[in-house]
C-alpha cells in the first residue's frame, strides 16, 4: 500500500511537510543530478490551504502545485472575486467564498458546502460559469486524484492530515470527503490522521483561540466525521491528542510533529515481508468491518533499539506506557481492554504470532480479531504501531470517555454563550448573513445542543458510538427560495417559532438563571 497524504490547514502542512521531507539520499543526490523527489516509503501528497499569504510567504517548502512538486493548493482560487457565482452565494447566504483564510470556525465551511450540494440555483450558476457543480472542492480533488490509483497514480489510499480545533483543517476535511464519496469513489479507502489541540486557552497562539472555541470546532469536525454511514465516510479517525504530546515536548511543535511522523512510520513504510503487504481496500475493510459508523483509531507506540525477541516488551510499551515519560504509548486517552479489534504494524525482526498473544495477552482480544502487517526496519530498531478500534465504552471512570466528555462540554458551553454571535456572524462591516442562513444555523445548533448532550449521557454509560445522527445545516433547504435584500426584511417576514426563539435568546441573556 501507498498513501497520498493531503495535510489541510496550517498544522495539516506543518506535518505534511515532515511527512513529505526527501530522504536523506535523494537530498545528497539532488545536489549532484535532478533526482526526483521521493519521501519515505514512497508517499506523495499536496497541501491544501484557504490563506494565501500563510501559502505563499509563511513558508518555503511547498510550491504552487503548477509550477512544481512539493505543491500546494488554494481550493477557493477557482472562484473569482465578482463572479456570478460569488455574488450569488454572498446576496443568498451572506458568506464570503472569497474569504482569505476563510472563518475559523467549523460551520463556516460546512455551511458553505453544504449550499453547494443542496441549492439547485447556485449549482447550476456555477456549472454554467465554471464547467462544476462545486468549482471549490473540485479544484481540491483534482490536486488530489492525480497521486491517485483512480487517476493513474501510485498511491492506492488518502491519509488526510488536519487540527481537529484549527480552522481551515476542521473545517474542510468533511465537505472535501463527501465530495470524493458523492463522486463514485465509495470504495477508496480514505483515512484521516486528526491532532486534537491541547487544553488551556493559550495552546492556540497564531489564531489565539479559547479552548471553548476550538472544542467546538472539533467536535463539530469529529460529529461529521464519525456519523457518516458506510460508503459516505470515512475509513478510520486516527485521533491524536495534543496535550500528551506537549507534556512531554513542551511548546515545541516541531518536535511534536517529528514524533507523530515516526510513530506513523510503521504504518506508511514501505518494505512489507512477503504476503504481508495488504492492498488498502483490504485494510479499510477490516477496519470498517461489523460497523454502520466510522470507528476511532487510537494509534499506541513503542520502539526499542535492539535485534533481540522484544514483541513481549515492544507491545506492553506501546498499550501500557506512558508517552510523557518514556516515549511510547497511546497517544490518546483509551483503555486498551476496551477496544473490538486491534491492528499491528510491526518494523524489524519481529515474530507475528508473538505480536498477536502479545496484544492478547493486555487486551483480551481473539486472535480473529487482531490483524498484524511486519515491516522490514532500519538498523538495530524495532518499532511497533498499534491502533486500537474504539477503545472505550468503560463509562465514566474511563479515560477515552473523560477526555471526549470534556471536549463536548466545552463544546457545549461555548454555544450557551456565544449563541448569538455564531448564529448571526458578520462578514465585514457591510456584509452579513442574511435571513435564509441564520434561521438555518439557528435550527443546527438547536439539534446540536440536543444530540451532544444525547453524547454526553452515551460516553457516560460507556455506549458506543456516541456520535449517531448526522446533522446539516440547510437540511430542509428550500428549492429555488428567491432571493432577498437584507435590508427589506423585517419582523413581518419571521415565521412564529423564529419570533419565539429570538425571545428567547433574549430571555436567555436577562434572566439566565430561569431560562
């Protein structure tokens, strides 16, 4: 198997381009010929970024994709600034496409490619400008497919690589999914590599952004993503968290991102011993197997230098360790016991039938139920990644289920106090959402609220899964809604039910302890 990994955002970037780094022999020799960029185990990749300017003068590694490879990509560059299109969108819904860097803020993104798939109008607007139902995500997938067995390339799955609390990342990774399902690609195997920012409202410098509000967009990101239903999801959320990483690294990110590189080593290397090299259609089955959701991956991570019989030692580190203080272990709070199914991804000597007692031996899994893929290594080190499938369901005392509900409480709280704001966000100083799309937000918090704390009540019982029902914003977005000026709408035009909930809102802010 070979991966196309696609980072999105500035951390799905900044670890891209670890990723996507030349090998150290193809550095040498590109000082000598014009040796090809190659990274290890042969992956390929393009980062894909909505700000130009972190793009074009943030860094210096990746390329405008047309002129050169490593590349990059601005999906939104595809619609111009004054297009029919653009117009339409904005005089409609009151967003921005051209936004630079758009909002940092998860709806933002889904609602604007949410109005793309369900609005016949502006679909057919842009098909006749722009040849595409939806120029933004198509010109996203172009930069992708062409690394792809679709296309003609190489690479036989999609590793994408996002913040799940940033801004671009969170928000694009589930429009961009949908959109390669909705293309007849439901059997590609697609998985996403999601970093959950660590707590504290101070973790965010560049977008300095309050724990709560990254939470939200988090969560929102992770609710998409986890209650897709077969064939329109994605194949596993591989979920690092942030905050085991910073305490043992400290603020220093490029550290953070080396170490999440090497423990996904295991799983991008090339190298496979004999039969045991798996097509990724294979693997994303036996990932998805038995499951009407998308499961958790929870990546658990050891590494000895030693040719000696380590599986024993190897695979206690990697389920039992502690990552802040010796460097292997879960990279994400789990109780390994916990978990359905468990997939070994082995570098070096390493026997595989004592991988597997080894793993059964903590998690009390049936062999039929771990799967192992060895790896030749490098020099005297043995390495190993486990990931673990959903390993929660303990209840409350669990420490998957603590961190989650702290996630979606945050979560929770950040919409009870910036109700307002979310729902009727202004673009610019002559520019906000119109009627249609703040009616429509409000209705998509409202069912939030109700099925994140339906989350809460599930992780504290140990339920699994605890995302169940998708959600969008413009759900029942009326067909061909004419379209109408801001500044004519008055209270005549809101239906009952928006009169009361303005009230409410209202109430809501005066006597907050009786609503």
């Amino acid at each position: 198997m070979r991966s196309c990994c696609v980072g999105i955002g500035g951390c799905g970037g900044n670890l891209l381009m670890v990723f996507l780094n030349s090998m150290d022999v193809i550095k040498i020799l590109s000082k000598l010929t014009n040796a090809v960029h190659v990274a290890f185990g042969g992956i390929e990749g393009v980062w894909l970024e909505a700000d130009v300017n972190a793009a074009v003068n943030k860094q210096s590694f990746f390329k405008n994709l047309r002129e050169g490879y490593p590349g990059y990509v601005i999906p939104h560059d595809s619609i111009d600034v004054g297009s029919k299109t653009h117009s339409l969108v904005m005089r409609k819904y009151g967003y921005d496409v051209k936004k630079q860097g758009f909002f940092r803020e998860a709806q933002y993104l889904k609602a604007i490619f949410e109005i793309f798939d369900n609005d016949d109008e502006v679909r057919n607007v842009a098909r006749e400008e722009f040849g595409e139902d939806n120029p933004i995500l198509e010109n996203a997938w172009n930069a992708i497919k062409g690394f792809t067995t679709l296309s003609g390339g190489r690479c036989d799955n999609i590793l994408f690589i996002v913040s799940l609390g940033g801004g671009t990342g969170t928000g694009f990774i589930n429009p961009i999914l949908r959109y390669i399902r909705s293309g007849g690609s439901q059997d590609y195997p697609v998985f996403v590599l999601g970093v959950l920012t660590e707590q504290g409202d101070e973790a965010d410098r560049e977008q300095q952004s309050k724990e709560a509000r990254r939470d939200l967009g988090a969560t929102i990101s992770m609710y998409d993503l986890l209650t897709k239903s077969a064939k329109e999801g994605v194949d596993a959320l591989i979920l690092v968290d942030n905050q085991i990483l910073v305490e043992r690294f400290k603020q220093d990110y490029t550290s953070i991102n080396n170490y999440i590189f090497k423990v996904m080593k295991p799983f991008l290397a090339d190298r496979a011993f004999p039969q045991e090299d798996p097509p990724s259609l294979s693997l994303a089955q036996n990932f998805t197997e038995g499951l009407n959701r998308p499961p958790v991956m929870v990546p658990c991570y050891a590494s000895l230098n030693s040719k000696k019989s380590v599986e024993e030692e190897l695979v206690s580190k990697a389920l039992t360790g502690s990552v802040q203080n010796d460097g292997c272990g879960p990279l994400f709070p789990c109780d390994p016991s916990m978990a359905d199914r468990a997939f070994v991804f082995s570098r070096g000597y390493l026997s595989a039938e004592k991988l597997e007692s080894s793993v059964k031996s903590i998690t009390g899994l049936d062999t039929n139920h771990i799967f192992t893929w060895r790896k030749l290594g490098e020099n005297r080190e043995s390495e190993v990644l486990i990931l673990l499938r959903n390993p929660y369901g303990s209840g409350c005392s669990g420490p998957f289920e603590k961190r989650m509900h702290r996630v979606v409480s945050f979560a929770l709280n950040y919409i009870e106090e910036n109700r307002q704001e979310l729902i009727h966000m202004k673009q610019s100083d002559d520019q906000s959402l119109t009627y249609l799309t703040t009616e429509a937000l409000s209705r998509y918090f409202d069912r939030l609220v109700i099925e994140l704390n339906a989350a809460k009540s599930r992780l504290r019982k140990g339920e699994k899964p605890f995302f169940v029902n998708e959600l969008r914003i413009f759900e029942d977005l009326p067909e061909n809604r004419p379209v109408q000026d801001n500044n004519t709408q008055n209270n005549h035009a809101l239906s009952e039910e928006a009169i009361r909930r303005i009230v409410r809102e209202e109430l809501r802010k005066l006597l907050p302890a009786a609503v």
